[in-house]
C-alpha cells in the first residue's frame, strides 16, 4: 500500500511538472554570455550601475531601455541597440532623466516595454527619494517620449498599500480590456503581484482585491513575487516570467501561468525557479545574489531574456522555442 501510495505521489508530481512545461513556449535557459554585456561606465550618469533592462524589437534591432545610476544615486534610462541581440551600442545621453516631481532625486527606475499599433508603451517606476510608484510614457519612435503619470499610485491600493513598481502588461486585449500585472507593497511588508485592467492602455484600475501572484511562505518566493517583461499569450495561458526573492532577499527567476480568459485567475506557477545567481558579477554588486529578467525578446527559434545582475550589470540567457 505504502508504495503505491508513492507512486501515486511521484505521478502526480511529474504530471504537473509536464502539465506546466507543456504550457511554456520555451525550454531551459542558459547564459549566452559568462561576462556582462553592458557594465558601468566613466563617472557620470552610469558610472555605478546598469541594470535591469527592457528590450524590444524595432526596425529589425533589439532595443535596450536600461536603468543607469550615477554616484549619488540617481536613475535613469540609457538608450542602446544591437543587430544581434547581443552586442548593443550606447548613445552617451540618456533617453530619460528625473523631470517630474515624482521623479525628482531618486529618478527613473525598472522599466518595460510593450507595442500596441504603433505606439510604445513604457512602464517604469518614478522615485522621489520618498515615494515610488508605477509610472507610464508613451512614444512612436523608442526616443522621443511622452510622460502619461503615475497609473497605479502608491498607498492607494485594494490590498497593495504601500510602493507600486513593475507593470507588464500583456500585450493583447482580452474580454475587450487591457491588462497589467504590477507589484505592490502589502500590509506585512512583503511584495506581491496585483493586477490592473485599463480600456485605453493609459487610465489603469486595480482588478483584483487580493495579489494575484502571492507569495509563498517557506519557498523561493517567499519575500517578493514581481512580474518580469511584458507577457507571452499562448493557447493556453497568458506565461509570465517573474522575479521572486527569498526572506534573505536572494532573487532567482520562475514562470507563472494565468489563465487567458480571466487574468486574475492563476493556474500554475513553477515549484522550483528556472535561473539563478551564478556567476560572481551575478553575486557581488550593489545588491548581492541578484538576477532580474525584465527584457525578452524572440529571436528565431529562440527567446532571449535580458536580466539585470546583482543591480549592477546586464546580462543575457536563452531558451529555445518549444514548437
């Protein structure tokens, strides 16, 4: 009886190991690259971190919008491109800079990108040195910008009533609106993903009284649960890379899957986070044991993932495209 109980179990766990996998429209990842692609440079407005960056198709290259920080503190976001999804050239200006006040001093931070027709959609976190809180510009071109606000205000929230950060949104309409999975700071202090919809992608509600992506006690994700690039609709699920910490603040990299006909609506959500802090510019930087995937892109028979490494340098993993 005992061993058939055992294999019942052992069943079960390979069945939703597969069930997940089959949901997923990429395999393994492995680094592209041992060294960072892009690190610090001179002493100004990138001199002592480049991280977590957002990348997008256009006009047939890869571009970059990644968070810069300069010596005393202050973000911005860099502007690069590639033809290969490897190599990127900087411009030696920002594409933004802290202009409004709720940017002002601590300055632009995290972004993400989505395309619907021909407009751009950036979400990104504007810090004041006192508040952060999700924030949204607009642009035709990847470099002329239009601020829209803040979209999802701090302390304002259902259950998120602390910071809001990190809006992916997904990047098709579903029942006649558009969503956008974003972190919020609960009441116990830890951060956990929310969901917001909007039907003209610039006015955003909370949809959801509860996080939708919860975190887990005990388990890899236990501290913080935030929703990585903008993510990929399926046939079967809306699949969106997340970034989760431990209580020791060490952030690995897993994949959940929502349902397409009800975003609110988790079906799935990895036991066991599929990248990880490895190498020693991965463990030893501004922030220590620190990979955070905020950029994909697809490339052929294979997705790219753009990650910032301990808060200080970019780097770049694949995964190839499962049929």
């Amino acid at each position: 009886m005992r061993v058939v109980t055992l294999c019942k179990i052992c069943l079960v766990f390979h069945l939703a190991v597969f069930s997940l996998a089959a949901e997923i429209p990429f395999a393994g990842w492995h680094r592209v690259s041992n060294d960072p692609i892009i690190s610090p440079q001179g002493d100004g407005w990138e001199s002592a971190g480049t991280f977590n960056p957002a990348v997008i198709r256009h006009r047939g290259k890869f571009v970059m919008l990644y968070r810069a920080q300069d010596k005393n503190g202050t973000s911005r976001l860099g502007y690069a491109e590639s033809t290969d999804g490897l190599h990127f050239t900087r411009r030696s200006q920002p594409a933004l800079s802290p202009e409004a006040d709720y940017e002002k001093d601590g300055g632009l931070e995290d972004p993400r990108l989505v395309k619907f027709g021909d407009t751009y959609y950036l979400t990104y976190t504007g810090y004041n040195k006192k508040d952060a809180q999700l924030c949204l510009a607009t642009s035709k071109d990847l470099v002329n910008w239009q601020r829209q606000g803040v979209i999802v205000p701090a302390y304002k929230g259902h259950w998120n009533v602390g910071w809001t950060k990190s809006g992916a949104i997904v990047p098709e309409k579903i029942n006649g609106k558009y969503w956008m999975y974003f972190l919020g700071t609960s009441a116990d202090k830890t951060d956990q993903m929310g969901l917001a919809s909007s039907t003209d992608l610039i006015h955003w509600t909370e949809a959801s009284d509860v996080p939708v992506l919860p975190r887990r006690p005990g388990q890899f994700d236990s501290r913080v649960a935030e929703p990585g690039p903008s993510p990929i609709v399926t046939k079967d699920g809306i699949v969106l890379v997340y970034n989760a910490a431990d209580d020791n603040l060490v952030y690995r990299t897993a994949v959940a899957v929502f349902d397409r006909r009800d975003p609110r609506r988790l079906l799935r959500r990895s036991d066991q986070p599929m990248f990880v802090p490895e190498k020693d510019w991965e463990k030893v930087g501004q922030v220590p044991n620190v990979v955070f995937v905020e950029g994909m892109a697809r490339q052929g028979t294979r997705y790219l993932f753009y990650y910032g490494a301990a808060d200080k340098y970019i780097g770049v993993a694949e995964a190839p495209v499962v049929p």
